[in-house]
C-alpha cells in the first residue's frame, strides 16, 4: 500500500516525513513542486487588483471626492464643499 520511503536528502522538508493519504490530500502544496508560470500569473493578477484600487482611489481624490462616514457607520464618497466659496 505505501511506497517505500528513500532517504531523506537535505531540502526535501517536509516531504521526507511520514504522513497519512488524509494529509497529503490536505496539504498537497506541501508535497507538489512549485509551478513558476502559476505563481507568475497569480502575482501579475495580484498587482494588478491592487493597482486598479489604487488608481480608482486617486481617480476619485483627484476628482474632489474623499470618503465620509454616514451615522449609520457605512461609508460613501462625497463631493468636497467649501464653505468659503459659497
């Protein structure tokens, strides 16, 4: 049932242990090689979400908004007023 086991080499971590199928199935990151290609793309989509975030919320700076806390705890964005100019 179980593959026989080699000597543990120096970098194989956890992977050299015992284990259980349950855990393994669990903790499959811990038994699988790094993907580079996924970790590219899951990194590019990563910075790009948090890039998009970032511009929308100078777009909305820019624009004279700036976020406001309604009595009811929500927030929204609002127009700046100035009193001076009234």
């Amino acid at each position: 049932m179980c593959k026989p086991t080699k000597d543990p080499v120096p970098g194989d971590g956890i992977r050299s242990l015992k284990s259980t199928p349950l855990f393994r199935a669990i903790n499959y990151e811990l038994y699988i090689k790094p993907n580079k290609v996924i970790m590219a793309i899951g990194a590019v989509a990563i910075t790009g979400c948090a890039g998009y975030i970032l511009f929308m919320r100078a777009k909305y700076e820019s624009m004279g908004f700036y976020t406001a806390v309604d009595s009811d705890g929500s927030e929204r964005f609002r127009k700046k007023v100035s009193k001076w100019t009234e």
